[in-house]
C-alpha cells in the first residue's frame, strides 16, 4: 500500500424519531454490514487498502443510528484496468482485418481495436484509472445500504414521499473535518447532531468526526454505543437489587428493549403491596415486564420480592417522585393481574372445556375441542405402552388448552400452561396432572427442561404427534424455511423426550395411533413412514451439534430403526466404534462384503454348511461367528450396541484372514453360494447395530 495514502475518521450519523427498541440492535447491526459490503462491492480488491487499520464502530440510541469508521482512506488510489480478450491467433484474418470477436470485445471495452494489444498471446485493453475520493462514493452507498435495512414496514410523514422506519430528522456526514455535502432521505447532511430530547434538546456542533461520542455524552446527555449503554444498565439493575437485599432478575431480551428506550438510563426502584404476592409469580413478572418493563427481584430462594426496578431516560433531580410515579402506575397492572386470577378461579378447567369448541385449532384439523379429544386418546396409549396411569394421562390432556380460555392467558399469553398448573391445582385436580398442563410445553426452545411427570410426559409427546400428523396428513409439511406450525421443534422435542427420559417408544406406532384418532387426513396413505423419515432427519443436526460425525449418523439411519432411543444409542455406539483401531479395516470389509451380496440375482442361504468349509481360513471365520452369534444374543436384547461392536472389532483378524486366502467366489457352486451364506451372517452381525460399511 501507498504511504502516500491519506486517512480520516468517517462520521455517518441519522437523527429519527424514536426507533422500534426491539428492532434496534438489529438494525445497526445491519447497517454497519451493508455499509461495509457497499464500499466492498464498488471497489474490489482496492477495499483492502480503503479499509487496511481501519476501525468500524456502530452505534445505536432510541433516535440515531450511526457509523464510525476510524483511520479510513479518504480517497480509492489510482489503478491500471485491464481486460483480456480473444486470443492474438484470431485476432485477425489472413488480410489483416480485425474479426468479429475483435471488434466485439473492443465494444465491450469502450474502445477502438487500434487501442488493443497482444499481452502473452491474449488481445488486451488497459486503462489507468485516476485516484477517486471516497467522500464522493459514500453517500450512495449508505443509502443503498438504508434501503436495504431489515423493515418490515416503512412509513411516510407529512407531505413527503420519503420512507423510513421513522421520520428522520438530521443527518450528519463528516470526512474527518469536513462535511460530505450529499442529501439522503431529503436531509441535507451537515455537523450538527441532537443531544437528550429533556436534558439538552439543543443542536450540537461537531468539529470533527472523532468528537460524535465525547460531545455526545459531556454535552448531550446521550450515551450512543448501545453495548456500553446496555451493560451499565445490566450493572445499575443488580446495584438497586443489592439495595433491597434482593437479587435483579435480568431478562436478556428485556435488557435489549429498556437499552434500546434510554439514552441516558438511571435505574430506580419502586415497591407494591405485599398483598400481590397471593397471584402467581409469574402473572406479576409478565405484568411487570410486558406492559411496564421493569426488572423483578427475588430472595435468596427464588421468591418473587415485593420490588420492581424501572430505567428512566432522565436524571431526575427528585428521583422519589419518578419512583412514585411509576408506582402509581404498577397498582392497577397488578391489581389486574389480580383479579383475573381470582375471577378465572371461579370457573374449573373442567368446565371450559366445552368452550373448546369454539376456538379453530386449523380449518382442516377442527376445533381445540377436537384437538383435546385425540391428544387424550394418544397420551392414554402412550401412557400403556410405558406402564404409567391411563386415567392421569387421558385427564391432563383433555384439560390441556383449557387455560386459554381464562382471562389471565388471554392478557399475558405467555403465561399460557402455567396458569393451568395453578388453575387445575385450585380445581383440586391430582398433583402430577396439574402439573401436565405446564410441562405440555416443555421443552419451549432449545436446551429447555423437559416434563418430569408421568402425565406431563404423555401430553407433551402426544400434543406434538397430533399437530405433526394432521399437517403432514392435509400435505402442509414444511417447505423450505417456512414452517409456521413449527413441525421441526415439534419434532425435537419428541426426540429429546423420548431419548433423554429413556422412553422404550416406537414414533411409527404412535403416528398410527395419531393418525387414527383423525377423522380425515387426505394424505393418509403411507403417514407414518413420512412422517418417521422427516424426524429421524432431525437427529442429523442433533449430532451436529454433539460433535458426532455424520457417517456415524448415517450408517445407522442406512437401517433406520424407528424407535428414537435405540436409534441414539446405536448412533452413540458407532461413534464410540470408530475411535477402535479395528474401526477402518472392519468398514471396509463389510462394504466389500456388502458389494458382493449385491451382485448376486439368487437368494442367498441363512445357514451355513460345515461340510462344505475347506479352507482353514473360513473354518476359523464359521466358527467365530458362530460363537458371536450366541455371545451377542443378550447383549442385542438389552440394547447394549456398544458392548456388541466392542465384541465385533475382535473379529478384525480373523476376518482379514478370511479375505486373504479364501476365493469367495469359488467355480464350485455349492462351496460359491457357502461362503457367500458366511459372509451374510458375518453382515447381519453387524446391522445388528448399524450399517458399518457406510464409514468407509
């Protein structure tokens, strides 16, 4: 790179309204990328030396979005362009005419054929491109890059034809001390930017681009990096929480909106009435959270404290009077929250589940009703088929969705499951089926806890077999990236069920039983198995994920056993196999042996003749795998995959032995068709647990 090269800061900054708070780290995020891609795409290779110790800085408040490049080349140097054409051999015919390709590769270039030259044999143009100032390119790639800002809906203001997430209200570009005349979004942009609406609502003049935060924050009470701003809050929240005794509970995503609400954020805490305490904790929080904001404190043992702490975007000079205010505010919150609980506490589940029928689960699966209905009938069969109560399993899933029916869920949707578990707990209704309506859910994301009742186990497999098997049976599996009914969860969530509660289930038997609980599924015919290969193909991430290799994945869903437990222990087995010394050559044996089973057209023997064994080689390997056969039977029984390949390495010489003197494919017919009846045994051992052949 040229030393020659100068460099300044870069200051792009845009003043809105306020910003959507829960949109807003996204929204630098992407700005700072498409920026960046921008100036990438226009100049190439020469990007490197724009960008070459160049530091990128975004920053995000309620009412600005900004971008700081520090130390950037404030012009693009000066380059030769060249372009290769046809080859200098055609270039011309025998007259000295240029040829067609000639002159359209000359017109591609914007040139004559007389500016063309021979460079190694190839017809070439070459052009020196001057030095180009940044400054000039600049403004036509931020705005390409706002218009490309995640948005799911722009607005207009005034008389204006302009779009933007908000009404944007000044725009500020500087090239180190001088401003980027340009106009975007019909700003015209120039050195001013804003300070706090209340604390200094005041234009403020920057010399230069390196001075946006220091005047920003001395001057205008703004603190515009929305990292730094995000975790003072995080340190201010568990100082006021410390205050009371207590412990701030901080919710990430709550973190981000207050971070993306307060320029200037003070933490402050505030009290309500113990007599709140009496609703469910989790009511308060979600009132707290979803309509006010606030963080919530508990004690030492996880209990809700009758305190809230609120980020304001002011100072106050008399902080009890925010305080109070905000108080004033919390009572009527949690006064309702109150009193839904305690007029919801009036009606039993039991006695909403009626109302079910009113509310459409999917216009081609029926009502929640309907839903309830099947859902009751496969948690009862998945109930029998692990030795659990029939009647505690039938009975939480008929009162599954009933909460939705409350006046709580209906305001706080989160609540949703839990609400059932204090509702069905006042109904005096058995303890583990109370506890089924929230564990239904589980697990909600990934890495969640999953249900531990019996009841609460039944439910949650069975209501995600039901949603699973009616959409695929209306042929609404997901496509792609959409998948609005969440199937791919849903399918997770079985899985993980089932293999980390160590449930002996078969998923085709309870698509069947799902399948049939349905009055019509048009796409009826062969359900169960696509409904089994789209969930066994969720366990290829799974593994992914645990860092086991896709060959130990693949050569057991090669069998594809529909018992997901089995399954994960035949994969955890074939993973456990391949860390053998005997692993490789074992592999690839059965794939030889595997190739040469394929090739016959006549069936081939399940038993094996001692009489017809000549070689002393293949007496060995009969006998081995006999003794196999019969010291592997228990070990097959009890699942235990991994203490079988364990046994099967040890055939490794014996089997190497095999392929070294003995001719399979012998001219005798009988001896022929004797070792291939061998070699099917010796394969049978091993899909036993899964299809080794596939790690070769």
């Amino acid at each position: 790179m040229s030393d020659s090269i100068n460099r300044q800061d870069f200051l792009f900054e845009l003043g809105t309204e306020e910003l959507p708070p829960k949109a807003l780290k996204t929204l630098s995020a992407a700005l700072e990328k498409e920026v960046i891609a921008g100036i990438k795409e226009l100049f190439g290779k020469q990007a490197a030396e724009i960008f070459e110790g160049t530091t990128v800085n975004s920053y995000a408040a309620p009412r600005r979005l900004a971008l700081f490049l520090s130390n950037l080349a404030d012009e693009v140097p000066s380059s030769t362009f060249m372009m290769q054409g046809p080859p200098a051999r055609i270039a011309y015919d025998e007259l000295g005419n240029p040829s067609k390709a000639l002159e359209g590769f000359a017109r591609k270039c914007g040139t004559t054929v007389d500016k063309l030259v021979d460079i190694d044999g190839k017809m070439s143009f070459s052009r020196e491109l001057p030095a180009k100032a940044l400054a000039n390119e600049l403004p036509a790639i931020i705005e390409t890059a706002l218009g490309k800002l995640p948005i799911p809906k722009r607005m207009r203001w005034g008389a204006s034809r302009t779009e933007f997430v908000r009404p944007v209200k000044w725009l500020v570009m500087l090239m180190g001390d001088q401003v980027v005349e340009c106009e975007i979004l019909g700003l015209k942009a120039d050195r001013n930017t804003r300070g706090h609406r209340f604390h200094h609502n005041q234009e403020i003049v920057l010399s230069q681009a390196n001075e946006y935060l220091e005047n920003l924050e001395s001057v205008g009470w703004v603190m515009a990096d929305f990292e730094e701003r995000r975790e003072k809050i995080r340190a201010q929240v568990e100082a006021e929480g410390r205050l009371v005794n207590g412990i701030a509970q901080i919710d990430e995503d709550l973190l981000d909106e207050v971070t993306g609400l307060n320029e200037w954020p003070v933490a402050l805490t505030g009290r309500f009435e113990d007599r709140f305490l009496e609703v469910p904790a989790q009511a308060l929080i979600s009132s707290m959270k979803e309509h006010q904001k606030y963080f919530h404190v508990t004690d030492s043992d996880g209990k809700l404290m009758p305190f809230f702490i609120t980020i304001s975007n002011i100072e106050s000079t008399d902080p009890a009077q925010v305080i109070a205010g905000n108080e004033k505010v919390i009572r009527p919150r949690l006064s309702d929250a109150a009193f839904f609980f305690e007029t919801d506490k009036k009606r039993t589940l039991e006695s909403r589940v009626e109302d079910l029928k009113t509310i459409v689960f999917q216009k081609d699966l029926g009502t929640l009703h309907d839903k309830a209905s099947r859902v009751a009938t496969l948690a009862k069969h998945i109930a029998a088929a692990l030795g659990q109560d029939q009647a505690k399993a039938e009975r939480a899933a008929l009162l599954a969705k009933t909460d939705l029916m409350t006046d709580m869920v209906y305001e706080f949707t989160d609540l949703q499951g839990l609400m059932g578990y204090h509702y069905a707990l006042n109904d005096g209704e058995d303890e583990a089926v109370a506890l089924a309506q929230n564990e239904q859910y589980m697990p909600r994301f990934a890495g969640d806890e999953l249900p531990q009742s019996e009841p609460g186990i039944a439910v949650a497999l069975a209501d995600r077999l039901d949603t699973l098997t009616g959409l695929f049976g209306i042929n609404q599996p997901p496509t792609g990236s959409k998948d609005p009914f969440a199937l791919r969860r849903a399918s997770l969530g079985v899985l993980r069920i089932i293999v980390e509660r160590q449930l002996n289930l078969d998923l085709e038997d309870l698509i069947k039983v799902a399948a049939d609980c349905h009055s019509n599924l048009p796409a009826r015919e062969g359900l169960e198995s696509k409904i089994v290969d789209f969930m066994l193909e969720r366990f290829r991430a799974w593994y992914d994920d645990e860092g086991i290799a896709i060959e130990a994945y693949l050569a057991v869903h090669a069998l594809r056993p529909t018992r997901p437990l089995e399954f994960d222990q035949r994969v955890k087995a074939v993973s456990h196999f391949r860390t053998l010394n005997e692993a490789e050559a074992l592999a690839a044996a059965n794939k030889r042996v595997s190739n040469i089973l394929s090739k016959q057209d006549t069936k081939i023997a399940d038993n094996v003749s001692e009489a017809l064994l000549i070689e002393d080689a293949e007496k060995a390997l009969a006998k081995a795998v006999a003794n196999k056969s019969a010291e592997l039977a228990p070990l097959f029984a009890a699942g235990n995959f991994k203490e079988v390949l364990e046994a099967l390495a040890e055939l490794r010489p014996t089997v190497d032995k095999f392929f070294d003197e003995v001719m399979v494919m012998a001219d005798d017919e009988a001896v022929r068709n004797n070792r291939l009846a061998l070699l099917n045994q010796l394969r049978n051992l091993f899909l036993g647990v899964a299809d080794i052949s596939a790690l070769s």
